[in-house]
C-alpha cells in the first residue's frame, strides 16, 4: 500500500509504505506483524538522512524487549534505503517507523520473555522495515506505477 501527500506550501512530500508478514508461533499459531513506514523529504535539519520509531508499544514492553526490537526496525530503515534504486531525493530525508500493528499483542506473545523469539520477531520487523521503505520510495520519488 502507497500514500502519499505533497504540501505545495511548505514543499514538503510524504510517502508511506505498509508491508505485512507473520512469525510461527510454538503453539502451531502465528504472530501477526504489519510495519508502516513513512518517508519524508525535506527532513531534519543538519542530517542528509535521519531515522526513528514514531510509535509507542501498546500494551508496553519491557524496555530491555522494546529496545532490542526497535535496534531491528531502525536496521530495517537502513536496509531498506540501502536497497532502492536511485538517488536520494533532493534535500534531507526522514524515515520513521509510524505504526507497528501485531495480532495478538507483542505483549501477550512475550510473557514471559523468550530471549530466542524476540531475535526471531525482531529479525522479522527488521525485514517489513525494509520492504515498506521500498513500497514507499517509488512514491518519494513521483515515479510510482
């Protein structure tokens, strides 16, 4: 899924991309994930690239749990940008993981805390990370099929 918006008046363009996939679950069930990026151009001053996880946990993880998983979602963000065709867009660029929307709650999958399935579902955020950025970018770009 693309969005995307241009502010004629302050010049700013946003695009945003969603990408979904699942982690098997030890119970023969699946944890649900569904990542959304938003690219942003210009972005923050001083930086030609800035990043950052624009959301909150809910219901919250354990800090030691949500950085470990958002440390994975910032490596998705650079993977992502690492991938996609062409220059970067004119002026700074801001990647922000905006929404992270899990079925059943990462709270509820990981309590107690199972160290080896919060690499497992970090190491998948980390690849939705990426896939959104790419479904983003041709949108950042205007050259969108």
């Amino acid at each position: 899924m693309i969005t995307d918006r241009t502010s004629f008046i302050t010049g700013t363009r946003t695009a945003d991309g969603v990408a979904s996939g699942s982690v098997p679950l030890s119970d023969g069930t699946a944890l649900e994930l569904r990542v959304t990026v938003r690219l942003t151009t210009p972005g923050e001053a001083c930086v030609a690239v800035s990043t950052s996880v624009a959301f909150a946990y809910a219901p919250p993880l354990p800090d030691d749990v949500a950085v470990r998983l958002d440390d994975r979602l910032y490596d998705g963000l650079y993977d992502g940008l690492a991938e996609v065709e062409g220059a970067l867009p004119p002026g700074r660029l801001r990647l922000a993981v905006i929404a992270l929307d899990t079925a059943p709650p990462l709270a509820h999958i990981l309590d107690p805390i199972d160290w080896p399935l919060v690499a497992t579902i970090g190491e998948r955020l980390a690849q939705l990370a990426a896939e959104a950025v790419g479904v983003a970018w041709p949108a950042l770009r205007n050259d969108a099929p």
